[in-house]
C-alpha cells in the first residue's frame, strides 16, 4: 500500500486524492526548504508511518499537486494561472512569473477557456506554485484569425518558461503543440476558402493577425506567373496587402497594453516595390524556400532589401521571413512581425510559418490558373459573338448574353444579325447544349456556318437544313435548337424557319404582345428531319424579340410560363410609352432581363430585338432592264427622274456614272432581264442584279486596255460597295451619302 504524505491536520492534500491511487507513485523532487512556519519539519528515516503521515511535509504535496500525479492535478496543472490566482501562495514554492497569472488567466478565459479539462473545475490547493505551467510567460494570444476560435491560444502565445511537471512530460509544451495544430488547421481552411487572388491574401491576414502575429506584409511578384510560363526579368516584389492589430484600451483579452509609439509597429515605410537582386540577399532566402527568423544573419540582410532601407523590425524572435514557394516557383515572400511587450516566436512557430506560406502558395497558384481559364474563357465567348451588331435598312437592333454564372461564364447560346441583298437582313438565335467550352466551341462552328450559308441567300428552311447536317457532321449528340428569319424592309415582311426554339414574341406599335405562331421544327442534330418556314406581316414600328430558352425557362417555372409572363412584361412596358410610340430598344432589353428572379438564373441568355422601320414604298424605285446595247442610257435617265423626284439632283452626276457602269457590266453577261433598285434611306443605295453568278473583281487595268475600270470608278466614287451571289444569279450594289 503506497503511503501518502499528508498535512499536520490529518487531511490529504486535494492533489492526492484516492481516485489517484490507480497510477504508480513517482518519485516527487526534492522539496524547497519550508518557508511557512506551519508546516512541520520531515520525519526522520527511522520514524513509523503514522508519524510521517502526521508530520509529512505539505511542501511535498504541491509539487505533486502541480506535478500531475492524478487526473485532477493534470487538470490543475493545466489551468494553473486561474487557479493560482484564486489563493496565496505559499512561501518559498512562488514562481518568479507570479504575476503573470492573472493575466494569463484572462487570456484563458477571453479564447474561451472555461471549465477545467477534467470537468469538475477541480482546484489547485494554496500550496501550489502559482503557474501551473511551471514559470510560463502570458499566452498574448487573441481570438482565433477569424476561423480557430479559442483553439490557438498557446499557438499565438508562444508560452515559454520551464513547463509543469507530469512525472517527466512537459505538460503546457503538449499543450502549446496541439493549439498549434489546431491553429494550422483552422488559417489553412480559411486560406483554401478562397477562390481568386485576393480573397487568398486577405485568408492570411486574417487568419495570422492577431493570433500568430500582430503585423504581416505579403510580397507577391509582379507579374505572376501563370503555370508554366517563363518568368518575366527582372524579379521583382510588389507589397500586395498589409495587415496589422491596432490596440486600444480595450484589448486587454490580447494580453497587450495600449499602443504607445516605442511599441507600435507602423508599417508606413515598407517599400511597395522590390526587385530581387540575382545573388543578393533576399535571392539566397527565397531560394532556400523556408522560413528563417528576423535576427538571423541571413534574413538580417534580406529583410532591408526586401522592406526598404528606412525599415527596421523587431529584435529577437519577432519577426519571420517566410518565402511563398508555388508548384514550380517562389511567387513572393510573407513576414510576421510581432510586437516587442509580446512573446517572442518560438522555434516551431516556423513550422507554422511554413505551413501557412505553402498553403498560401499554392493557393494563390490555382488562382492565377483559374483566372486565366476564366480570361481565355469569357474572351472565347466573346469573339464567338458578335462585337458590334450591323445597322441595316429599316431596322434597329439590340442584343444581350448573359452567363449563367460567373463561374461558368461561357456557354452554347448566340445571337447574330447578317445584311443580305436587297437591304434585308436575317436574324439568327441558337442554343448549343451544354456550358462548357465544348458547348462554346460547336456555337462558333454553327454560327459561321450560318453566316455563310446566309451569305448564299438560301431560304430559311434551306439554312436550317445544312446547319443539321454541319451538326451531325461535327459528331454525336451535338445538338442544337436555332431560330432563323428574314426580314424585308421593302416588302414588310418577315420569313422564319424554327428547329426546335421557343417562338418569337411581337410586341406590335399600340402595345400588344402575340407570341407568333411558327411550326417547332426538331433540334438541329437530330438528322433526317424536314423543316418549314412561314412568312408573317411585319408592320412598321413594330418589335421582333428573339430569345435562348434560359430566358423563360428555369427549375421554378416551365417554359410556357415564362413565355406568357414575357409577353406580359413586353405589353405592360409598351403601355408606359403610349400607344404612338415603341418603347426604346435598350431598355426595352433591360426591362426584360429584371423579369429574371432570384431562381431563374440556370441557363446562358442571348436576346436579340429587332425594331421594324421599313422602307416606304415612295422611297423604292425598282426597274426592268432587258439585256441590250441601250441597258445604259435608260438606266442613266430612269436614275435622273428618280433624284429629281427625291430633290437629290447634286448626286446625279456620280449616280449616273456608276448606274452606267454597273449596268453595262451585267448586260454584258446577263441572259435574262437586269434588275435596277433605287433605295432611299439615310443613304442612297442602288442595286443591279442579273442572273450571272459570277462575281466581279475589281482589277488594275493597264493604260492600253479599253475596259476594267468601272469597279476602279465605284471604289473611288462610292461610300461602300459590294456583289453577293444569290441562287438565281447575283447583285452588285452601292452606297452613297445623300447629303453631300
């Protein structure tokens, strides 16, 4: 039966209760002389056991009090500064850092210490010695970098001094590694929280100040590079983001008084720009990757290059210089400052600093790889649309896209308006399954593949129908839906063709919205399918809006329902203008878009609208012309009549000019009647048509040629010119301003 010693009034010692009997005694050090007369001096060797229990020294018990003899006294000695400060101490057992329990107490508490480990707020006798760390230092700890709570407490703290005793375990060093651990583990999940550069940077600092450090600069170099691209020369540093505790009189659960100039660490003189010397310094510290102390001989010399000559740092462990080293590359450099009233950085706090920067690093890595994917990105969905839309004859036009998400930025939908002959123009919308970059892809391959097709001037359907098979050919499931029209100013009418689209809406000039009745059509890829085109009135001053199905369709409503709540919202924006006028383009589209809720937002939106002004009949001069020698001359005087009646005579003279020339050039090929138009817009455009597929080119021609230099006349004369080859032959036009 193991004896236990006991006070001089019979009662064991509350450190020395049964409930630690279970464990083996250790031996307790030697006892400090008794300082208190009351307690009674050892037995001697030879004296009954009776006797030692009656005389056996108290000293001994508080020793093994702190020294974690049992559950309890390991509690006790974990939580000694509260408890210490609870009762006097006795005599002679007083640490030399006394004074520095409540304060640690207090740390204790503010990180959210509460109720001792063992959970029964057992408590350390008088006679223990007032730190039950052994002579720890104040924790200086404040709450956790915004993600750690009370668990970093001693990781901030870096509590030194000789630990209490647990038989030979040093109980607050055990104690300091796991705040440690669960420090790293809280900063590291704050860091990876974020997604772009900076959202990383601020993890950091917000992670580090003020639990690990009271200041940090982040360098970051400049420019970053991207994967495995070749770093620019030279290397140089920029300041990204500073960070640092401000005290007040009130911060007194961080361990630290008031700022007071000698103490404060002002970050004002830190240079924003460094270039890192080639086999300087600094160069040698970010290529050895870890991070050294501020006092060292290396990062003596570093640390002036890096901040600035004017720059100093805290003496001793105040300061740390930790290279941020990416996948392939060091990408910048980060330094923790700690103020000089708080505990210096402990060796392994540079395994923290380590742990924080690789992280950081490699953080900041993907960021950059992930920012330039979003760049190529949103620059691919960019030039898969069209940067400026046409301003055609007769019509206005207003476009929009939106991504489905900022994360996802690029996606199947477009839109595109293409001038055909004859001033008419063709309005095309699509949907390419998917939001991916193989979605975005297909989009461009199908939208060019419309443009040429409409430069062909084939028929809607006709249009639809080698999309289909361009679609196939780009290979399975590469589906599509697409909605395409034609709208003649001249004649006002519109020719549509649908595969697989939601229906156009009309919102006409008095305020009434029809959604147009057109044949659905499959999808384009589907193969083998027929598709069919109506043709529909298209009255002046009314408005055509083309849209993607993300527009009307989402989780929280079916796609006739929001073809129905559009149209709504098209008739309730027509009625603020008044029935005699269409609500402006711009923000008749922006109107539209505020229709979206918080939910709808599942799919990419292309929206194109298209305003019908159309051209008046007086403005339209149109003529036969047969194939013959006097084709010319009668183009030239039915061109004349036409100006004259327009009060345009001060172009005749080039007018007639180039009608002559125009016109001699198709008879000379044309088999069948050449086709004469005058149009009278903003501009004056005149076509020639004929049933020659031949396009012509504009050549040099030498000083003994008779011909050639008709088209040479046009260029020089003309505004704009150019032929488009249609299925019954081609046309050859030209602008001039009507106002000279």
């Amino acid at each position: 039966m193991t004896e236990h010693p006991t006070s001089h009034d019979g009662r064991q010692p509350r450190a020395a209760r049964p409930q630690e009997r279970s464990r083996p005694r250790q031996e307790a050090p030697p006892a400090a002389p008794a300082a208190a007369p009351a307690v009674p001096a050892p037995a001697p060797p030879g004296a009954p056991a009776g006797r030692a229990r009656a005389q056996g020294p108290a000293s001994a018990a508080a020793p093994r009090a702190a020294s974690g003899a049992g559950p309890a006294a390991g509690t006790d000695a974990a939580h000694g500064h509260a408890a210490a400060a609870a009762g006097p101490a006795v005599p002679g057992c007083r640490s030399a850092h006394a004074p520095d329990a409540e304060a640690a107490a207090g740390v204790a508490r503010a990180a959210g210490g509460g109720a001792p480990a063992g959970g029964r707020g057992d408590r350390v006798r008088a006679g223990a010695p007032a730190d039950g760390h052994g002579s720890g230092g104040r924790s200086g700890s404040g709450p956790a970098g915004g993600d750690g709570g009370g668990a970093v407490v001693a990781a901030a703290g870096g509590l030194g001094g000789v630990p209490a005793q647990m038989g030979h375990e040093p109980v607050g060093t055990a104690r300091r590694e796991g705040d440690r651990l669960r420090f790293v583990g809280a900063a590291t999940r704050r860091i990876a929280r974020g997604i772009d550069l900076d959202e990383i940077v601020l993890g950091l600092c917000r992670a580090t100040v003020p639990t690990f450090s009271d200041a940090i600069l982040v360098y970051l170099r400049d420019p970053l590079p991207v994967g495995d691209e070749r770093p620019v020369d030279p290397f140089v540093l920029r300041l990204r983001r500073t960070d640092r505790l401000r005290l007040t009189e009130d911060d007194s659960d961080l361990g630290l008084s008031a700022a007071d100039p000698d103490t404060d660490l002002d970050l004002g003189p830190a240079a924003e720009l460094c270039e890192v010397r080639p086999g300087g310094a600094l160069a040698e510290v970010l290529r050895g990757v870890r991070p050294v102390f501020g006092d060292s001989a290396a990062a003596r010399a570093a640390l002036p290059e890096l901040l600035g000559d004017g720059r100093s740092v805290p003496s001793g462990h105040r300061a740390i210089l930790a290279p941020l080293r990416g996948r392939r590359r060091v990408i910048g450099a980060a330094v923790f400052l700690r103020r000089p009233d708080r505990p210096a950085f402990e060796a392994n706090d540079l395994l923290v600093a380590a742990q924080l920067a690789t992280h950081t690093a490699l953080g900041i890595d993907k960021a950059v790889l992930y920012g330039r994917e979003a760049y190529i990105a949103d620059e691919l969905q960019r030039t898969m649309l069209p940067e400026n839309l046409p301003r055609p004859t007769g019509v206005k036009l207003a476009s929009r896209y939106l991504p489905a998400a900022e994360t996802a930025r690029v996606g199947g939908d477009w839109y595109d308006a293409i001038p055909l002959p004859g001033s008419r123009v063709a309005l095309v919308v699509g949907d390419v399954m998917g939001h991916s970059m193989t979605s975005a892809a297909i989009m461009g391959q199908l939208r060019t593949t419309a443009q040429t097709l409409a430069g062909l001037d084939l028929p809607p359907q006709e249009v639809l129908h080698h999309l289909d098979e361009q679609a196939q050919r780009l290979g399975e499931n590469r589906m599509a839906t697409c909605l395409y029209a034609v709208y003649d100013p001249v004649a006002h009418r519109i020719t549509i063709a649908n595969a697989g689209h939601p229906p156009p809406v009309l919102l006409h000039l008095g305020g009434r919205a029809e959604v147009l009745r057109v044949p659905p059509g499959a999808p384009i890829g589907v193969g083998g399918v027929d598709f069919e085109a109506v043709e529909l009135d298209a009255p002046a001053g009314a408005t055509l809006l083309l849209y993607t199905d993300g527009l009307v369709e989402s989780r929280l409503r079916d796609v006739w329902t929001g073809i129905e709540q559009l149209r709504e919202r098209l008739a309730a924006t027509a009625q603020l203008t008044g029935p005699d006028h269409s609500p402006p383009l711009e923000a008749l589209c922006d109107d539209v878009l505020d229709m979206l809720g918080p939910g709808d937002r599942d799919d990419d939106i292309a929206l194109l609208a298209a305003r019908f002004d159309g051209i008046a009949p007086s403005d339209v001069a149109y003529w036969f012309l047969e194939p013959e020698e006097q084709a010319p001359g009668r183009a030239r005087r039915l061109a004349r009549r036409a100006l004259a009646r327009w009060d345009l005579e001060e172009l005749s003279d080039s007018v007639e000019l180039l009608v002559s020339e125009v016109v001699t050039n198709a008879v000379r090929y044309a088999e069948r009647p050449v086709t004469l138009r005058l149009l009278r817009t903003d501009v004056l455009r005149c076509e020639v048509g004929d049933d020659s597929p031949q396009l012509p080119r504009q050549r040099r021609a030498r000083d003994t040629d008779e011909g050639g230099r008709g088209l040479f006349l046009v260029n020089r004369l003309a505004r704009r010119w150019g032929a488009t080859r249609l299925s019954t032959g081609k046309v050859v036009w030209f602008e001039l301003p009507t106002r000279v």
